[in-house]
C-alpha cells in the first residue's frame, strides 16, 4: 500500500483518527493519535517527533528528541475504537541526521532482510510463530511494598475450580496437561477464539487454524499464516493487539507471559523459517527429511548460537521457568523429523519444495519479534557461510534417554543471566551487515540486567517463605 492508498483508505473508511503505533525496546507497543487532517504526504515524509527518552531502553534526557514515521503498507482500520481510526506502524529516525535509529527494533529487522539479500544467499526470509496464550478471568498481583508480594490468576475451566461453589458448578473442567483439543462444554473459549479470528481476518490477518492448548486454565492458539521477516513481525504485534483487546471487551484478560502457572504448560512460540531465492524455496533437497545441505547447516547455526539467541527469543525471568529440564519444553539443542522434544523440527508437509521448513521451538511469546526473527536469521545464515554441522538427528525421545546418552546433547540456558553471558560473549554473527550494532547489543544486556534480572533476583517469592520460614 502507498501512501496515497493509505489516505484513499482512510476516506474511504470517514476515518476521524489516526493511531501511530510503534514498538518500544523490550517489545511493547506505543501509541500516540493524531486528527485525520493531519493524514497527508508529509506525514509519511517527516513523521511525527516524541520525546524519546520516556521510551524504555532508548534515549537520554539530553538526546531526547526522536521522529516517528509511519509506513503506509501497515495500514489498517483499527478496530478497537468507538470513532473510526486508521492505525499506522511507524519506524523511528533520528530528526538532526534523519538517519534510522539504531535501537529501533523494525528498523533491525529490515537491516537483516537487506543482509541476507547482500549475501546472496537468497532474498527472501519467511517466518512463521505460533503464539500461545492464555486467557484468565481474574489475574491481581502487587509488590508495591517491601513487606508484601503476591500474585493470584483464576479461570473458570481450571481444574482447580472443579469444586468450587458456583451457584452451580456444572463441571467440565480441564485437567491439567489435558487441554489439547477438547469440544464444548469442556472447551469454553471457542466462540471467543472465533470472535479474535474473525477480527484478526477483517484486518488483512490471514488466520489457518483455533484451538485450545495443552494447559488447563484457558490456553490457546490462533496459527497465522507465515510472512516476510519484518511483515511478519508487524503481523505478530497486531495478532497480540487484537488478542488482548477481544478479550478485554469480553471481560476477560489474556496474557503472553511464557509461564503464568505452575505445574501446567507453559506457553512457547514455535517459529517456522524457510529462505528463499527469486521465488525458488533453498530449504528443499535430498538430505535429511527432505532437507537441503542449505537448510542443515541453517539448523547448524541455530544450534551454534542458541545460547545466546535466547537471550532474544526467552528474553524474560520468566521464560526460564518454563525452560526446565525433564519436562516438554524443548530445551535439549537437537534436531529431528516429527519429534516434539527436540529444539528444532522438520514438519511432515509432503513432496511440494514449497512448504519445506525448519520449526525452532524454544522461543517464546515474551520475545519482540523484530529482535528474535533478526538473530535467528542472522544465526542460520552464520551457519550457512561457515557450513555448521548441526550433528546426527535425534529421533528417539528425548526424555527416554539415560543421564549418559543426555550429556552428548548440548541444552539451552537455565535463566536469563546465563542467556545474557552467552549473548555477551557470541554476538559477533549479529553485528555483520550492521545488523545489530554495538550500542543496541550493549543497552539490551544493561536493560535486561537492570530493570529486570537484578529486580526479580531481590525480591522473595512465595515459596521462599514456604521452603524457608522455619529454618
């Protein structure tokens, strides 16, 4: 879309506002909203100024000022408002040199998709994230004081509910770990799940398949179709806007945090890639699945720096309660046809070129997804150049083996501060074609550390107080 079309649109539509939106550093959006008139040629010109400083992990007080400009082709009529409005995604400049700024996570994503092209290696990057969620009717926390903390989340479909008085309690609770494909009156969430993706498909999203998760306690999935490395990451966050917002106006409350729950599954973002060359798929060939030696040694390269892509893809506390060991987060660095357990997987899809693919599980929904799309690529095309081996397959299930056959299989970070160490020390992938600059690497590792691993490393949980209290 142009921004003449955009504008045509707009009109078309008797829109009355216009919603920039564009997302901060740790991959939240914002937003600021301007009058219609204002919707002309120069908007998509000289964009809007902000004050950049009040935007996490971004500008100091005295370098303030930061331009947003809106890209035409992410128009949209938003359709949350009560007055009719056109949303725009924007990319953020610097207003003195009018040069993209370097923190600016889209901005990063078009930096690699230009990379990948520069390598000749193909021109095209497809991604493909399935983003878990849930869906509560009740969630109140609080660690406002020094002396007290506490989170609480409720749901009516959770199995701890199956006795609970509710004038009356007609059962057809989930179990835990049993979620998976249930039907009315078991799964209450389907009209909602229909309402979302009738929403996400009125606005251009096109939707592939709904249904209830794993977990108890209102897990889903909505499964959109795969895109361009940075369309889709827009695609993503306006999934997740849409997400929460259905949910709201029907009084509940959905969130994306990768662990909400104890003791049920935890939520992932299975992210399907595949590389393609003036309309030709690279990922296809005679090797391994139906694999190509191009695809194998993209596998190599995630492998190569999964370690430190976590700190990207799990980029939160809570992402590593959902990485442990023994369970059926994919925290083992493997590869395998059809099994789940392992951390990359080849999905049966048939002898058409055109849908072969890798899926890397160990992602998560906490991620922004400019930055993790970006170092996934950026690792996968390292292992590309450098012909990683990515070793044998792994098809036997991975929880079966012995504690000797274990240790050969190398396995994800435990937390965040180890997937930080990691980043701080293998990032030199990242930084080719300027991807990610030094400044952006530096300032995520110092965010994380500050503003999230050291706060959360201070405080005292709940079941401190149960394991401790009397010692």
């Amino acid at each position: 879309m142009t921004p003449k079309e955009a504008i045509e649109l707009a009109k078309k539509h008797d829109v009355k506002y216009v919603d920039l939106k564009f997302i901060d550093f740790p991959g939240v959006w914002q937003h600021t909203t301007i009058p219609a008139n204002r919707l002309n040629d120069g908007l998509f010109e000289d964009g809007l100024a902000f004050d950049g400083s009040s935007i996490r992990g971004w500008q100091p007080i005295n370098a303030s000022d930061m331009v947003m400009i809106p890209d035409a082709d992410t128009a949209k009529i938003d359709p949350f408002y009560a007055t009719p409005t056109i949303s725009l995604i924007c990319s953020i400049f610097d207003p003195i040199t009018k040069q993209p700024y370097s923190r600016d996570p889209r901005h990063i994503a078009k930096k690699a998709e230009a990379y990948l092209r520069q390598s000749g290696i193909g021109d095209t990057s497809y991604m493909g994230p399935e983003a878990e969620f849930f869906i509560f009717d009740d969630v109140r926390f609080d660690q406002s004081q020094p002396n007290a903390g506490y989170y609480y989340i409720d749901s009516g479909e959770g199995a701890w509910n199956s006795g609970r008085e509710e004038f009356p309690n007609l059962g057809y609770k989930v179990r835990h770990k049993e979620g998976y494909f249930p039907v009315p009156p078991t799964d209450t969430l389907g009209d909602l799940r229909q309402t979302i993706m009738t929403t996400l498909q009125e606005s251009g999203v096109e939707v592939e398949v709904g249904h209830h998760e794993v977990a108890s306690g209102g897990q889903c999935e909505i499964g959109m179709k795969f895109n361009k490395l940075t369309a889709c990451a827009d695609q993503l966050m306006w999934f997740k806007y849409v997400v929460k917002n259905v949910v709201r106006k029907h009084g509940k409350t959905a969130t994306f945090m990768p662990k909400p729950m104890f003791g049920d599954n935890g939520s992932g973002m299975h992210t399907h890639q595949s590389i393609w060359k003036e309309g030709k798929p690279l990922f296809a060939g005679d090797g391994y699945a139906g694999l190509s030696d191009m695809a194998l040694n993209y596998i190599g390269g995630i492998i190569k720096h999964a370690k430190s892509i976590a700190a990207l893809t799990n980029p939160t506390t809570n992402s590593y309660r959902r990485l442990v060991p023994g369970f059926e987060a994919p925290v083992n660095l493997a590869y395998s046809s059809r099994n789940r357990s392992a951390s990359v997987r080849i999905p049966i899809t048939g002898p058409n070129p055109k849908t072969r693919r890798i899926e890397v599980r160990f992602p998560d929904p906490s991620c922004n997804p400019y930055l993790a799309f970006s170092a996934m690529l950026m690792a996968g095309l390292d292992g590309i150049q450098s012909k990683a081996n990515p070793g044998d397959p792994l098809d036997k299930d991975i929880y079966a083996l012995s504690p000797e056959e274990l240790k050969e299989v190398p396995h994800m970070p435990g937390s965040l501060e180890e997937s930080l160490e990691a980043l701080e020390k293998d990032h030199e992938y990242l930084l080719r074609g300027d991807v990610f600059t030094k400044d952006a690497l530096h300032e995520w590792l110092d965010f994380k550390r500050t503003k999230e691993l050291n706060p959360v490393r201070m405080r005292p949980t709940p079941y401190e107080f149960y394991l401790y209290y009397d010692i």
